[in-house]
C-alpha cells in the first residue's frame, strides 16, 4: 500500500506502526506484538494497539491486527468489533 505519510500527523513511533499495518496482505492478519517486533519495537505492542485506534489514514486495514492469543481484538471503525469481524469474513478469515 503506497501511502505518503507525511500529509498525516502522527510520530514517527505511529507512522511506523501505520505503514506495517498497510502491508498486511489482504487475507492475512498479524498481531500488535508482531507488528511491535517488525517495527523494533518488541516490548511496546499495547502503543501499537493506540497507534492503529488512532489512525487517521482513511482505508489503512487495521481490521487485519488481532490479538496475540489469536482473538479479534477491539476495532474503533463504524461498527465496533462487528464491523471488523465482517472486514475479515470478507477476506477469508473467520475469528
């Protein structure tokens, strides 16, 4: 997903976090501590959750970070977590 993330205000801790969340592939889903160790960052999956709750970048896939333990996790789009278990059924993927 090529996204210019300079026209977006975060940290760079968030836009990190915002572009490893943007190359999760459709059909796949990665968890907050596994994006936390993808950005060097392995302790700090719960700043990754607040990262991805607040994202301002239209149409980045957060529905595709789950939790550790394989659970949905929340979502902070419309809907709540039934909007994200939706967004993954879409996509194959059924939690």
């Amino acid at each position: 997903m090529a996204i210019d993330f300079s026209k977006f205000r975060g940290t760079p801790f968030q836009k990190s976090v915002w572009k490893a969340i943007g190359n999760i592939p459709r059909g796949k889903t990665l968890s907050y501590k596994a994006i936390a160790m993808i950005i060097g960052y392995p302790m700090a999956h719960r700043a990754v959750a607040s990262a991805a709750k607040n994202c301002p970048i239209p149409n980045l896939p957060c529905h595709r970070v789950i939790r550790s333990d394989g659970t949905i996790g929340e979502y902070s789009g419309l809907g709540g977590v039934e909007t994200k278990r939706k967004l993954l059924a879409a996509e194959g993927i059924f939690l």
